[in-house]
C-alpha cells in the first residue's frame, strides 16, 4: 500500500465518508420504513387484509432482500464496493418512487420487491468500507454512528409519509421520499473513494482473491458466540420490525391517532433511538476494553430491561403517557446495533468482511424483517376473529411478540462464553 493510499484517507476525509454513508443509510430507511405509516390508507386504497400488508411489509421484502443480498456482498468483496452501492441505491430508490404507480396489491408487491433488491447492496459494501477506514477499538462507535440510519430515516419516513399522505395522499409520498435518492447515487459515485482493504490494521493484503462464499458460511457458522450473538440479534429484529411496522395502525386504531399525529410523535421518539444506538457503540468500545464480551453483554441487558417498558405501551389506555413511555424500548432496543455489526467484522478476515456483514444480515432480515411484521398481522387477523378485542387485537399481537426479546437476551448473554476464543481465531487469519 503506498504513503499516497494512506495519506488519502485523513481524519477529515473519513469524516466525511462516514457522513455520507449514514446519509445513505437514512435514505435506505426512510425507503424501507414509509410503508409502516402508510398501512392504513393503503389498506382502504387497495381493499387488503392485515396478513397481506404484513406479507408486504415483512416476507415478501425479506426473500429477496436476503437472498440477493450475498451476491451483492461477493462482489462487493471482489472489486468496488463504492460503485455495487451506488448502483443500488439508485435502484431502491427509482423503485419507491414507483410504489405510488401501484393500482393494486400486486403492483406494490412488484415495486417493493425493487427496493428490496436494491437495498441488499446496502449495508454490506458500507461496513466492509467503514471498517477499512477506522481501528478495531474504535470500529463499534463508527458502525453505531453509520447505523444511526436506522433511527433517522425511520423517523424521517414516519415525519414525511404521515403528513404527505395527509396533505396530498400515499401515492405522492412515495414520490417525494423515492426521487432524491437517484441523485444522491451520483454523489456516491464521484465523490466517495474506495478505502484500502486492511489499512485500518496496517495489513497489506498478499491476495486479491476473495474467499469462496461456502468457505465464509463455514467459518462464521463454526464460531459460537457468532451463531449465539445472529439468532439473538435476529429475534431482536423479530421484535423491532414487527413494533415499527405495526406501531402506527395500532396507536391509530386503539387510540384514534392519524398517521400525521403519529408522524410527529415518531419522530421525536426517534431522538431517543439515535442516542441508544450511538451509545451502545460508544459504551460498546469502552467497555470492551476491559473485557471483549460487554459487546455482547451490553446488549443483551439493555433488551432485558426494555421489555417490560414495551408492555406497558402497549396495553395502557392513555395514549400520550404510552407515547412517552415508549422512548424507554426505543433507546434499549437501538443498544444491540453497533456491538453485533462490529463483532462480526472483527470475526473474518478482511475479503470476507461485506460477506460477512451479508450473512449476519440474511439472518437477522429473513427472521426479523420476513417473520416479525407477518407474525404479528396473522396474529392480529386470528385474535381478532377468535375473541371480541377487535380493534384492539393489534395491541395484544404485539405484546405477543415481546417473549421472543426475552430468549434474545438470553442468547446475547450466553454468546459472550466463547467470545474471546473466537475473536482470537479471528487475529490468526490476517
């Protein structure tokens, strides 16, 4: 590597590389979280069910997300991570905007099976590039900060889609969140630079060649703490997704709230998100210092104690007293986000790290993202036509869904026993 590729890579640089992937990221989930606001006027739109709009929101976009999404990552991991991710944001991208084309259940089907295929190409380049830029004891902290994302796009999605749908209808807001995206593509493409493979550790790699991907999935699955650390992550998202999708049609339906009144509140409960998750990076890093498994300890407690909060939320009759209660899990359940993406790269070997990232999240998206929205619009449908809650079924789905954090925590705590064995395989093969 020569003092040129080193020395393109200043603090103030990484900076701004690191921005601009989290502005990605934002727009990543803006895309992928309009749809949650969206349920209700959708649901009268296009004369859907429950089943169908969690099929939509959760299945449907998890097959293809997670499937496409390990071939992407390989060839992210074979040659240019900027441009794989600038090619797909520009796909999920054109692919909302066509959402508000759709006429009926299929044609939106079709549209977001587009944004599914195009943020598979996500997350994997951009972790594989953070963790080129930044040292392992401060990679947590930058993967927490690209992964405030999450929390920002989600709020500005719930902001946007609630009083676009509000002031024009749910078709323009899919235009409006959709079309910016194609142009920050270009911003991507021409301004983002693709950081040496291994200069955060100062290794220069002997190989080009990426490893075969069975080869990845081996080596991740035999490490225990990696398949402890991706089921509880995975059942966390379970929960999350499931809340953040379902979360406004049941404020609306148990409490009357519009989706405008509900965009706002969101998005201020979205405060509380970005600091749970920067914190748990942050704590993550520091922690870690004095024993590697607060990365996974850490998260484990801060889910724990999250559960009980969200039961509360759930079944209180005061909406605005649940509203506020619910920033409690909406910072605790942001704490996992940092510790699990840097663990799993500080596992692998440096041409398996946006694989590597890909697997992690095929687990975590094909249990969480797939099951956690059609778990719980099948168990409201059921609870709904098998007792007298009616509207209220929702509520009860999702206080339903809240065992499986528990068994999460359980499994975050238990990941950490073989931890530093595992971390020290990790050390042999750079």
């Amino acid at each position: 590597m020569s003092e040129v590729d080193k020395g393109a890579f200043t603090p103030a640089y990484r900076t701004y590389a690191l921005g601009l992937l989290v502005v990605v990221y934002v727009f990543n989930f803006i895309d992928r979280s309009i749809l949650g606001i969206l349920v209700e006027p959708i649901k009268q739109d296009l004369g859907v069910n429950d089943t169908m709009m969690g099929f939509l929101g959760g299945i449907a976009f998890a097959t293809f997300y997670t499937l496409l999404g390990i071939p992407i990552a390989r060839m992210a991991d074979s040659g240019s991570r900027r441009n794989v991710l600038a090619v797909c944001l520009a796909l999920w991208s054109g692919a909302t905007a066509l959402c508000g084309f759709a006429q009926n259940f299929f044609h939106l089907l079709a549209a977001r099976i587009g944004v599914a295929v195009g943020e598979a190409g996500g997350s994997p380049p951009s972790h594989s590039m953070i963790s080129d830029m930044f040292p392992a004891d401060k990679r947590a902290t930058a993967l927490a900060i690209y992964a405030l994302g999450i929390p920002i796009g989600t709020m500005l999605g719930n902001l946007g889609g609630g009083w676009i749908n509000e002031a024009f209808d749910w078709r323009t807001a899919f235009f409006v969140v959709g079309l910016p995206g194609v142009m920050l593509s270009l911003i991507v493409r021409f301004t983002l630079k693709e950081p040496p493979r291994g200069v955060a550790e100062g290794i220069e790699l002997s190989s080009d060649a990426a490893p075969p991907v069975k080869e990845v999935f081996r080596y991740l699955w035999s490490l225990k703490s990696f398949r402890l650390m991706a089921l509880g992550g995975s059942l966390h998202a379970f929960v999350g997704y499931g809340v953040s999708y379902w979360i406004p049609a049941m404020f609306n339906r148990s409490h009357g709230l519009s989706t405008g009144e509900m965009g706002i509140a969101l998005f201020y409960l979205g405060f509380a998100a970005i600091a749970g998750t920067f914190l748990g990076g942050y704590f993550g890093d520091k922690m870690s210092q004095r024993d590697v498994r607060w990365y996974l300890w850490l998260p484990g407690i801060a889910t724990m104690v999250s559960v009980p909060f969200s039961a509360f939320v759930y079944i209180h009759a005061e909406p605005y007293a649940a509203l506020w209660v619910l920033a409690v899990p909406y910072f605790l359940g942001a704490y996992y986000l940092g510790p699990t993406f840097a663990l799993t790269q500080g596992l692998v070997g440096l041409r398996m790290r946006a694989l590597a990232s890909s697997i992690l999240l095929f687990i975590l998206n094909i249990i969480g993202l797939g099951l956690g929205p059609q778990f719980t619009g099948i168990a409201s449908d059921v609870l709904n036509a098998t007792t007298s809650l009616g509207g209220d079924s929702l509520r009860w789905a999702l206080v339903l869904s809240l065992m499986f954090n528990v068994v999460s925590a359980v499994l975050y705590l238990m990941a950490g026993r073989t931890l530093k064995q595992d971390m020290q395989r990790s050390a042999e093969m750079n």
